[in-house]
C-alpha cells in the first residue's frame, strides 16, 4: 500500500497531445479571420459617424425641451416622453459604443465620453455596467460566469427552475413566457439602480464622486424640468413613460442578442471563436434595423471585435459568415420578428422546466470546439 501512495503519478493521457494540437488550430481560427480583417482595413475609427451623432443627440436633447415647453401643462407631453426614451436609448446605444473604444483611438477620450453620455445624459452608472457586460463578453451564456443569465426574476436554465423553494417562484417560472417581454419595461429602472449600487457600496470605487456628481446632475435637470414646465400628476407620468419605454427599448434590443442560443456549463471551455460565435443571434434587415438595435444586430461581430466601430460591423458581416461556412461552425442570423419568437419559445419552455440547453442543432458544432 505504501508503495502505491508514493508512486509517480500515472503518465498522461494519450489524448493530451490531440487536445494541444486542436488548441493550437483553434487559436489560428481566429488569428486567421483577425488578419484579414485588419488588412482590409475594417479596424480605422469612423470619426465623422461618431462626431456627427456627439453633435445631433445634444441638440435633439434641446429640441425636445424646447417641444416640451411649447406643449405646456398638456398630456400631450406623455408623446414627448415617448420619443425622448427613444432618443435616450440611441444615445445609450452610442454610450456603449464609447465604453467599448469604438470611437476614438485614446482610451482616456474613450472614457470620458461613455462617462458623459452614459452618466449625465443617459443616468446610468458607466463603472457598474462596465463590470458586468466585460463578464458577459468573456463568457456568453455561460452558467456561474455571465451575469446576464445569473439566476433571477428569469430563469435561463432548467437548474434555475429547480432551485425555486415556494410554489409561487415556480408559478411565475412556468408563466415566463407571457410575462418576459412586459418585464423589459422595468430593465431601464434595474439598470439605473444597479449604477447607483455600486456606487454607494462600502470599500473603494473607481470615479465615485465623478459618476455620483454626473448622474445627481442628470436626474435633478429632468425632474426639475419636467415639474416646472407641468402640473404634479402630468410632471409624473412623463417621467415615468419616459423610464418604461426607455427600459422596454433597450431590453427589446438586447434580448434577441443571446437569449435561446446555446447554454454552456461552467466547467466547460471553448475556444474564442467558437464560444463568441455560437452563443450569439444576428438579425438582419438591412440599416434600418442597424439604427433600430444601434448595431447590436450584428452580434455575433461585436462579440468578435468589440472595439470595432459601428458602421464597419456591417462591412466585416461577409468575411466572418464566409470564415465560420469554411470551418464549419454555425453562424445564426434571422428576422428581427422570429428572433423573438425563438427568444419567447425559449423562455417559456426553460420555464416550463422540459428543456435541455444542449438539445439543439448547435450542439454538434459546439462539442466540435469544446477543449
């Protein structure tokens, strides 16, 4: 016995070889694609995009205050709100354009402007969102690591469904289908709220006073503008209109993006390529669903080169759809409409509790990078 406790360890497997090769190709999958991709140029900064909408989305902002006072004590105003919570999510929109260095090629002008559009213009708070979309960019979809499928208000996983202890819990869960897309209505007050969070947790916290500061000046302009220009009662509604559609815009937006694409264990790992392309839903539908979703719709690019600008997602869409066909890896894309049916379907069957995130025609291909 004591000499099995202290004998070398067992020599290893003969298929560790194989697996290092596959790592190794894998990894020249995506080199390959990069390479072309910055050959063709696709990597420049598109200034004259991005300066032009820094421009418009502020005198937009004036225009509608400038419509707002016009209208008076009217409820008509609750119009007004409609489109400022539109204009508020394409000016988000641009914020995570900002966060994500598309726009210029200094990190610190990168960073003052999402701070800019995201905290003072938008409300939110730049740092918390940060954190929590940099997880989910590193693991998409995947349990115990992304925090967009964290368990919740929604299950995303039959293991989500089973951890409900009252009937009520697994009531609602069975009922998610119905009640999902309403609930984005609330998205925009969670993401107003989880900024704040951060910011008035204990311990230290980047740019505290700077995002605090920025956002009392945002919040105290609207809420102070809208109960000089109307009465109570039409001074609340338009605030509140204003927060709903803008946290149904935005949800809408991002919902389609990953939701009823492949699930992956925590423990498992897949290459780059294959872990930001599989999980991912592009919509198509040409430019006006480009500036619909704030080309969010070309996803699966996103995933693959976050500090590409905007308008070069539609340009590279070609060469990565051709690269992933040669490899063999499936590339999803679908209408906007059907893109929520699959989102619906989903939710109501992961609710339902009679789903297997791994029973789907993608599961093949993913297995095929599992390393």
């Amino acid at each position: 016995m004591t000499q099995l406790l202290d004998a070398p360890p067992a020599p290893a497997p003969t298929r560790a070889a194989p697996r290092r090769e596959r790592n190794t190709r894998h990894l020249s999958d995506f080199t390959d694609l990069t390479k072309r991709v910055r050959a063709a140029g696709l990597m420049k900064r598109s200034y004259g995009y991005y300066v032009s909408r820094l421009v418009a989305f502020p005198l937009m902002l004036g225009a509608l205050a400038f419509a707002s006072v016009q209208v008076g004590d009217s409820w008509w105003q609750l119009g007004i709100a409609v489109v400022l919570a539109l204009l508020m999510t394409q000016i988000a929109f641009l914020g995570h354009d900002a966060a994500h260095r598309q726009i210029f090629g200094s990190a610190k002008a990168n960073e003052w402007t999402s701070l800019l559009v995201i905290n003072l213009l938008v409300g939110m708070g730049l740092g918390w969102w940060q954190l929590k979309h940099g997880k989910h960019h590193n693991a998409p979809n995947q349990a115990g690591k992304d925090p967009d499928v964290r368990r919740g208000t929604v299950a995303y996983t039959p293991e989500d469904v089973r951890s409900r202890r009252f009937a009520i819990q697994r009531w609602f869960s069975s009922h998610q289908g119905v009640w999902f897309f309403p609930i984005m209505m609330l998205a925009g007050m969670q993401l107003h709220i989880g900024g704040l969070q951060r910011l008035f947790a204990r311990g230290p916290v980047d740019r505290r006073w700077t995002e605090l500061g920025l956002i009392a000046v945002r919040h105290t302009a609207l809420i102070t503008f809208a109960f000089v220009v109307m009465s109570p009662p039409i001074a609340i509604a338009f605030l509140a209109v204003q927060v709903l559609v803008f946290g149904f815009y935005l949800g809408m937006s991002f919902a389609p993006n990953h939701i009823g694409m492949p699930m992956v264990p925590k423990e498992v790992r897949i290459d780059f390529l294959r872990r930001q392309v599989l999980m991912s839903r592009n919509i198509s539908g040409g430019r006006a669903v480009d500036t619909l979703l704030g080309g969010l719709n070309y996803q699966i690019e996103h995933h693959l080169f976050p500090s590409m600008s905007r308008p070069n997602l539609r340009k590279v869409a070609p060469m990565v759809r051709e690269h992933c066909e040669r490899l063999g890896i499936s590339y999803h894309e679908t209408s906007l409409p059907r893109a929520y049916v699959e989102v619906g379907r989903y939710i109501n069957r992961v609710g339902r509790g009679n789903i297997d995130v791994w029973a789907c025609p993608l599961a093949s291909s993913m297995r095929s990078g599992l390393v």
